[in-house]
C-alpha cells in the first residue's frame, strides 16, 4: 500500500525550499503527501535554530507526536534543518544529539543528505538518487507561480549572534548554469515571480558583481515577469545590483537589507562589517536611482550590553533611515557562536519593551508613508483569496472574497475580487492605506 507522509516546515524561505527538494525524494519513492496527522505513516519536520523559540517549537511538536506515534505500530518520525548536525538513525553508532535527546525521533539527516532519505527509511534507493547532489533534486512546486531559487547555501560571515554558519555550514555557490536552467524551467511551468535565495546573495561567487551579472542573466528569461531576491547584505551590497535594477523593470522595486542594529558600538559587537553612516550612504545610492523603491530591514533588540542609549541610537537610525517595514527579534543566545561568550544581560522584559517602542515607531513611520499611496494604483500579484459567503444557501452566488498579493514594492495589498484571479497580476487602485496593509479597488 502507497505510504502517506505529512512535512511540518518552521523558518525560513530556505526551508520552504528545500522542503519542496525533499517532497520531490518522497514522491519518486511513490509516498504520497497528506495534511491529516492521523492518516499519515511518517512526518518529517524542517528544522530552524536561528533563535531558541525555533527550537523550542520543534521540541514541542516531537512531544505531541509521542501519542500519534504510539496509536499506530510502524509510524515514522524523522527530523532535517538547520537543528541537525549529523545524519544518523536510531540504528547508527554515532548519533546526532537530538536522537539520543529526543524519545521519539527514528532518524535525522543534514538537508544536504537528502538523497539518502530512501535509505534511513529502509527502502532501496532508486536510481534516479544515485548522486549525493542535493540540487539535482528536481523540486516539486509547492506553489509554481511563486517560485524560490537558492543560489547558495550556508554562510561565511559568522555574525556574532548567528548560528547560521554552524548548521548551513560555509559558503557554497551553485553554479550560473544550474541555476538559468532551474529559473528557464519555472518560468516554462507557470512561474510568473522568481525570487534568488542566499543569506548573502551579494556574495555569490564571492565575487564583486557576478551577483548582478546572474540577475542580467535570469530577468532575460522569456516570460519572466518579476524577479526578487534576499538577503543582501550590507557590506557586500554595491552599485552594481542597484544599476542593474534601475535597468530591469522585471527586477522587483524592493531591496531588504538587514541592518540588524543602528549604534555603531553594536553593529561591531556583531560584526556585520559596517557602520550606520555606511548603510545609510548605501540607501542614499539607492534611492538616488530607485525613488519609487521600498526598503525593509531585519533588526535585533537587547543584544548583549545594550545600553538605553545604544537604543535609542537605533530608533533614531530608524527615523532616518525611514524604513517602510521591517522584521524585529529579540536577541536569542545562540549556542557555540561569539556572542553567546557574553552575557545575555538584557532582561527579557526590557527586550519585550524595546521591541514595542520599535514596533510603534515602525508602525508610525508606516502610515505616514503609506498614506501616500493614496489614489495610487499598483500592480499586485494575488497571492491568496479569503472568501466568506453572504448567503450559506447560495454558496456560489453569493461568495465575496478578500484577496491579498504583493505589489512590486512588497507592500501588502489587500481588496474585493474573484478568486480566479489568485496566481495573477492586477492593478488595484489603493483607497485606505493602512500601517502594515494597504486597502483597495479593482482598477
Ligand atoms: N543572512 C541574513 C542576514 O544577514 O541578515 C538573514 C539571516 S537570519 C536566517 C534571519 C534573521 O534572524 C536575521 O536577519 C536576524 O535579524 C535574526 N537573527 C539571527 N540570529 C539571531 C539571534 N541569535 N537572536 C535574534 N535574532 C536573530
Ligand atoms: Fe547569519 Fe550574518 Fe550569515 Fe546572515 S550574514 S546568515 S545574520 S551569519
Ligand atoms: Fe533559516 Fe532558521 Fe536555518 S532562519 S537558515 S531555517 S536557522
């Protein structure tokens, strides 16, 4: 009988995709995708480790799947991501450490290792997965509209909070030819946006402005229409990315640049490699070229020794920066890096309050700038469709749905429509611009 599975994926982009990777492994061995617990003989989940809470989400689920697995005898529960540091099975002599953690584990495997999923689940390889190359995967598209293409994996920067480095391991580039083909094949199956994957896309090839010669190359692609990427990085970002965006319409209004702290003490503490009045001449090229372009930033509170005045030294970084949006964590002590030699002295509910200033000044910042756009029409690619109906006896008729997609600039956009229009780009005039959404009409 056909082996049922269901994939429980925590993170980032990067394990969306490579969860698509390992669902492509599954089904050549003819397992079939469920999303009902009880019906399944195996889940696997996609680990992150970027903060503590990551993991402990992850622990949280093996807990409750102890009583799944104990309901039906054969029940398998295997675990890969950036948690894992060893592949092994309960039957391997040297074990990662989760195995020997976890009572309810049958195996783990580095995501590199996934061609060997058929062997830790006791089946013959088949021969397609003779290579132990985890990009000659062809992946199964969980949505081919949007599609994410790695470029790279791991990273060589070792920030010093960040445990990236240890569980992607060093910097590796795949190749040009590789990734066109992969791109040329996504667009030929419907892809309509492309977004390059990398924790450090500007690196590529570690090489100044082969990243922009990749983006020249994958905007040609017959058909394309929008092409995204993240991260950049500060330090390697450069003119030759903002000269080829300014060039190619189909290359997304939008930059994310991590800025991940705004007091110098700070940034060199986490040693990004530059300073505020770095990044902020860097936007300052940027919107030089690319007015009509969004900015978005991650940041970090509470770092080791953040001191009132290095926070306020990051709101006013904010304000001048005057992002559009951005993503915020409390700093999480992340074992074996530098950082976590330091003591984590930032009380947890300091961190909670300075999270909240951020927060209102980012919301702040945001109405301000949003309500410019209003009157604007923008072009939004429609993601998803929320649909209610008016009338439970008339469920066709009357259905009104609620349809959101990003706009060039990344900004959320949300109004009325069918939702035979998911999967496709239409223009929508914004009529009530909010803080983190934008409200609008069919144009
Ligand atoms: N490579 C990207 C970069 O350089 O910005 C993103 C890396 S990481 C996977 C995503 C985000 O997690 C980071 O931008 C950072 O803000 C956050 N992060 C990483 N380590 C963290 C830690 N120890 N505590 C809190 N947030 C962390
Ligand atoms: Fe982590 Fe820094 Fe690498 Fe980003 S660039 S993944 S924050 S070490
Ligand atoms: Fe991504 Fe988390 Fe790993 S953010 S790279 S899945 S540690």
């Amino acid at each position: 009988m056909m082996k049922k599975y269901c994939v429980k994926i925590f993170g980032c982009q990067m394990n969306y995709a490579d969860a698509e990777r390992v669902v492509s492994v599954l089904k050549s061995m003819g397992w079939q995708h469920v999303e009902n617990l009880d019906k399944a003989d195996a889940v696997f989940l996609l680990t992150c480790s970027v903060r503590k809470k990551a993991e402990d989400k992850a622990f949280g689920l093996l807990h409750n799947l102890k009583k799944w697995k104990a309901k039906k005898s054969g029940r398998k529960v295997g675990l890969t991501g950036c948690m894992v540091r060893e592949t092994s099975s309960q039957a391997s002599v040297k074990k990662d450490a989760l195995l020997r953690k976890s009572g309810v584990l049958d195996f783990v495997w580095r995501i590199e290792d996934s061609t060997e999923l058929p062997k830790l689940l006791d089946f013959s390889i088949p021969t397609i997965f003779q290579t132990r190359d985890f990009f000659s995967i062809k992946p199964m598209r969980q949505n081919p509209t949007q599609v994410f293409v790695p470029i790279m994996t791991g990273c060589n920067n070792f920030c010093s909070y960040c445990i990236v480095p240890y569980t992607r391991g060093r910097e590796i580039s795949r190749s040009e030819k590789e990734i066109l083909a992969e791109c040329k094949e996504a667009v030929e199956n419907g892809a309509i946006e492309i977004t390059l994957l990398g924790q450090n896309v500007n690196s590529y090839q570690k090489t100044r402005g082969a990243f922009a010669k990749l983006l020249a190359k994958v905007t040609r692609i017959p058909n394309l229409k929008r092409l995204r990427f993240v991260s950049s990085h500060p330090k390697d970002f450069d003119e030759s990315v903002i000269d080829m965006m300014a060039e190619h319409t189909n290359i997304e209004r939008h930059l994310h640049l991590p800025a991940q702290h705004g007091d110098d003490e700070i940034l060199q503490k986490m040693n990004r490699g530059y300073t505020t009045a770095d990044y902020l001449k860097l936007l300052e090229k940027f919107r030089k070229k690319l007015p009509e372009a969004s900015i978005t930033t991650d940041l970090i509170v509470g770092f080791p020794g953040e001191s009132e005045k290095n926070f306020k030294n990051l709101l006013n970084f904010y304000r001048t920066a005057d992002f559009d949006f951005a993503f915020f964590s409390k700093y999480s002590s992340r074992p074996n890096t530098t950082a976590a030699k330091l003591p984590d002295d930032v009380d947890s509910k300091l961190k909670t309050k300075r999270w909240h200033r951020l927060n209102k000044l980012m919301l702040a910042t945001a109405a301000k700038k949003n309500a410019k756009l209003k009157n604007k029409t923008l072009e939004v690619l429609v993601e998803k469709a929320n649909c209610h109906s008016l009338e439970k006896r008339d469920l066709e008729k009357d259905k009104r749905c609620i349809l959101e997609g990003r706009s060039s600039e990344f900004f959320l956009v949300k109004f009325e429509g069918n939702e035979n229009l998911v999967g496709k780009i239409v223009n929508v005039k914004i009529t009530q611009p909010r803080e983190v959404e934008l409200w609008g009409e069919i144009n």
